[in-house]
C-alpha cells in the first residue's frame, strides 16, 4: 500500500529502482517482478537484483525492510491440535507487536513446495517461522538477499546448521518418562519408537535407555518396538508388547497418538489401564486429556516454542545477536491416571 | 508496497488523497491515517473520510481494492480442531486463489476486541471470514465503505441477518444422531444440551425432540439435561442421568466435549460403553475417533463451511450476486463403535 508506514515515497523509490536496473542491466519491469516475487526472472538475474537491491540500501528507504507488519508460519501438515498450539503461541507473540499471522501450508517435513518462495517474497512478511528440517539453500539465499528473518521450529529435531533453530528437550522428555514408571516400581517397560528419520523420537528413546540403565535395569531390546507417531503404530506395537509371554507392566509411548494405539491394544486384550499396564504419551495434546483414563504424559512446549521464534524473528530485526544455533525448551511430566505401581 | 501489483500510481494516488483531504476538510496526514487504520481520527471524521475515499473511485485506482492478496480469518477461541478444521478449509480455498490467510484471534463468540477493526483495515484484506455470530455495527460501515468483503462462519447458529453467513445444517443433524439410537431399538434415550445463548445446540435439541415424536415416543423432560459444550458438563449432566433410577439405554451429546464426559460419567458408575449405554456426539473432532471405544458421531462440515466462506469472498469481489443469507451445510452421522442396541 502507498501510504503504509511500511513503503517508500515514490520518487526516491523510483530512482533507486532504475539505478538497480541499470547496474544489473535489467528492465524496471524486471526490478519490479524481483522485488514482488513474481515469476519469469531467470535465477542468476533475480540474484543479482536482489544483491544489488540490498546493497543500494533500497532495504532502508523501500518496501523490503521492516516487511509488511505479518508473521508467516509455514506447515507441511496442518492436521491436528499440534499444529493449532504452534499457531496459538506464534500469533500470541505477533499479536502483541501488532502483526498479524499467515498460516500456511505448503510442501513436506523438510522443505516448502517450489512455489513457496515467491509467494512469501511477494507478501514481504516481517519474518517466517518454517516448521520443518531446513529450507532448500535456494530459498535460504534469496530470503537472506531480502533481508527476510527465519527461524526454524523443529518438530524432527534434525535442524539445518546454519539456521535458528527452536526444539524441545526430548531426550530429557523420555528420561522422565521412564523414571517415572521406574519410580512407580516398574521394571519391565516397553517402549513405542517413532519413524526411522524423526531425529526427535530417537532421542525420547535414547532418554529411555539412558533411564533403565542408570537405575541399573537391562535393556531388553524385544521390548523397543518400532512406531509411526500415528495410531496405528502404538496399536501394532503395543500389541506385539501385551501380547508377548513375558509382558511389560508399563508402556512409553514417544507420542499422544501412538498411546491411545496402546490404550485400543490393552483394550482389545481385554487389559485394564492401568491396573494391568501403565501407559505414558509425549506431547500432553488436549485429547490426551479426554481418554478413559485420562493419558499420563510429557508436556511437549510446543506454544513456548513458537512464541521463543517469534521473538527470535524480532531479535534479528532489531539488529541483535542471535546465532544460528538450536536452542531446546524443556519438557515436563504431567501425571495423570494412565500410570500407576505394577500389580 | 509501493510496488505491489495492487498499490497504486504515486503521482495519481497523491492527487485523489489531496481531493479528498480538500473535500473533507482534513490535513492529508489524516487521510492517511484513515487510510492506514491508524489511531488518532475522531469517529465522524473516519467515516466522512472512508466515504469520500470510496465516492473519489480511490478504491478503483488505490489500494483499497482487490486488497492485499491476503484472507483473514478471525475467532474469538483458537484452542481446539474445531478451529483447525476452519483453517484447513480456508486456507486451501486460500492457496488455490493465490492468496495467504492470516489467522486472528480476537474478542468473544459475538464480536473481536475494538482495536481489531483498525489493524484489519491497516492490513487491507482481500476479503474476512469471521467465526463469531455478528459484528458490531459500527464495524460493519466501515468495512463497507472500504469495500471488503467479509462473511460470518456461524456456530453458534444465531447470524446477523444483514451479512452471508455459513453453518451447519444442526436440527437434521440431531435428527439424524436420535434416530440412529431409535433405529437400533432404544425407547429411553437421553440428551446433553448446549450453552443457552448458543443457538446450534438448540437446534440439535430440536431435532431430537422432532426424531422422538415422529417415532411416537414421549419427550420426557427428566431426559433432557444442561450443558456448556464442555466435558465437564457432559460429566454432570451424564451422571445425573445415569444415576437415575430409571436411566435412560443411550445418550446423545449434542457436541463430542460432552460426549467425551458422558464415558467419564460411565466409568465411573461402572457402566460399560456401547454395552450399558450407546453414546451419540456431534462434531466429528479427530479425538471422536480415538476414544475408546470410538465414538459415533455427526459430522459437522467445519472444512467445507471455511471453503463456502472463501468462495463467498472470491464472489463479492468478483461480483457475483451473493445476498445476505444464511446457508447451511449438510451433517452426516458417522457410525462407530459406541452405538449398539439396548441389552
């Protein structure tokens, strides 16, 4: 918009702009798509415009820098209560900077759809909060050029080394996990896995081998059963669990979905939770709340941590330091009534 | 941005403002920050300005319109599916149109806070999706005289009669829910209402007591319980009648909340689900479907209402014909596992 505290005053706009052509011996037309983003600019040229755009300080006097007032958080899947907790706290945080919120969803856990990119270049966002891995070094290079802060929240754990980046302490999550049911007296414990390439679940499992060993139980690998973090998964493997002769009197699901899957196996074994087996969830989603009995689990921050990115995109703006490293926010145990002694 | 495909030319828009500035005897940094939504301008003022704007044909020229390629979507509660789904559905709506959707949470079931109106209209929208029963009327004009579109997604049932608005079809859906339970042979069933000002939950009630006396059963009274849309009352209201001497063989929830109470309720009276009583709910949320045993349900079109609600925008703007009525959307029950017949 022309008049927004946000854009430029046309002359000075226009001048620089053909200054930026002519250095890159481009169009003004071609200046104009770089700059909204619009298609039809070979990559080599749409970098040089953007490079020169930066480098002439068009990103102090134009549209480019401070963004239009709008937070974009970007989701491969927006499917359940997770999704909704990573919105709450990133639009909590714009709101209270008087931005509004994009939610979008494009492309896969680790990386937006192609055309992505152009369309965020075009809204000019204040700064993108990308729930996956990493962004393709394409996209990275360009939304640095426009002086574009993002941050990644990392669902998987596996974060991009040069980017932001906020996750959640899940190794320490499984840890207190499985002391708790050690502490309930349990001494077999199985335990559901999550997908092979979810560096998250491995580490909630690593924090369950690291609980048994510390307090000096074997790890009994029949007892390690692989999972999808979906139903279905805690449902197979908590199963092969209760069925087996030598059952575990407790189950650490590594996530909500998969222990309500353990809760049907119980059920369908005609197994009481948990008077005959214990369960624990990862995440603490609202449905865990709501299952008979209500799901002891693991507090995942997942609010904190859109919020902490969020801020992470203002701290950039405002010029200070923040690194590419990954920080982790903690998690907590929240005992409900899916856990107690062994019989 | 001043180079945005839908701002304006500078020189042209500088010349409208300054005419409307004349016009309506105000300095041109006040048309600016009518234009801008920001504070500062009387009431009177804001109107008389936003009026002219809109005689001047600035909207045709400037950039009030087509907007910012962005749909709003604005709740008064962002902390459950339910909302989810609302955002899915909007947002793909969104996406094929090449356009964002910012998701905002704002004020209460019947209206967003007071300042809202100003950061939308900074904001410029191409269009608002607003999941609440009414707005302020106040709101309303100024919005029309900027000329963006806006649309109720009604829950609650009880829409402004002056603006589209979208819901659920709830009478034949809690038609549809009972008779399923008379279907399978039950004579005494009971009913969990919803939040007195919450006009849906009504209308479920409505059905219900249409299924009973199109069957020829009595309606009795002691079988209609209060209830606030929350587990909890489902829980009270299902232990009051489960408790009763002669208590019914199945209840209908009228939302899956109190459904969720209705199997606390059960559980703890030790009374088994389907087996002693069949549980009925309403809303189809995902968490429906991980109870145990999985819930029967009605499922309420939440995705296809937010896409209605788009659609109804891309119409406006586009000019079609669109009205100020209600439409409603078919419900459709969703047979599980916690609906059998009476023992």
């Amino acid at each position: 918009m022309s008049d927004s505290p946000h854009s430029t005053d046309g002359d000075t706009s226009r001048a620089t702009l053909a200054r930026v052509a002519e250095q890159a011996a481009v169009s003004m037309s071609t200046v104009s798509k770089v700059l909204n983003g619009r298609p039809g600019v070979a990559a080599e040229t749409r970098a040089r415009v953007e490079t020169l755009l930066s480098e002439v300080g068009y990103t102090r006097r134009g549209a480019v820098v401070p963004g239009a007032p709008l937070i974009e958080i970007v989701f491969s899947e927006l499917d359940n209560e997770w999704a909704m907790e990573l919105i709450r706290g990133a639009g909590a945080t714009a709101k209270l900077n008087g931005m509004g919120l994009i939610v979008t969803q494009s492309g896969t856990r680790h990386a937006p759809d192609p055309e992505w990119i152009d369309e965020v270049i075009s809204r000019q966002p204040f700064g993108i909060i990308l729930v996956m891995s990493d962004l393709p070094p394409a996209n990275k290079d360009r939304l640095r050029r426009l002086q574009i802060p993002f941050v990644l929240v990392d669902p998987s754990g596996n974060p991009a080394p040069d980017v932001p980046s906020v996750a959640a302490a899940n190794w320490d999550g499984g840890l207190q996990a499985t002391n708790h049911l050690i502490a309930l007296g349990h001494r077999r414990i199985g335990v559901i896995a999550g997908p092979h390439d979810v560096m998250c679940a491995r580490a909630r499992v690593s924090g369950y081998r690291a609980a048994l060993e510390s307090a000096g139980l074997p790890v009994d690998d029949d007892l390690v059963q692989p999972g999808d973090f979906h139903i279905e998964g805690g449902l197979v493997g908590g199963t092969a669990l209760l069925e087996s002769r030598d059952r575990p009197t407790a189950v650490f699901a590594t996530n909500d979905l998969q222990a309500i899957g353990v809760y049907q196996a119980a059920r369908a074994l005609n197994l009481r939770v948990p008077e005959d087996v214990s369960i624990v969830g990862f995440d603490d989603l609202q449905f865990s709340n709501f299952s008979s009995p209500p799901l002891t689990t693991v507090h995942n921050p997942l609010y904190e941590m859109a919020r902490e990115a969020a801020r992470i995109l203002l701290d950039i703006r405002a010029g200070s330091p923040v690194g590419t490293g990954r920080r982790e926010l903690g998690t907590s145990l929240v005992v409900r009534e899916s856990s107690v002694g062994p019989a």
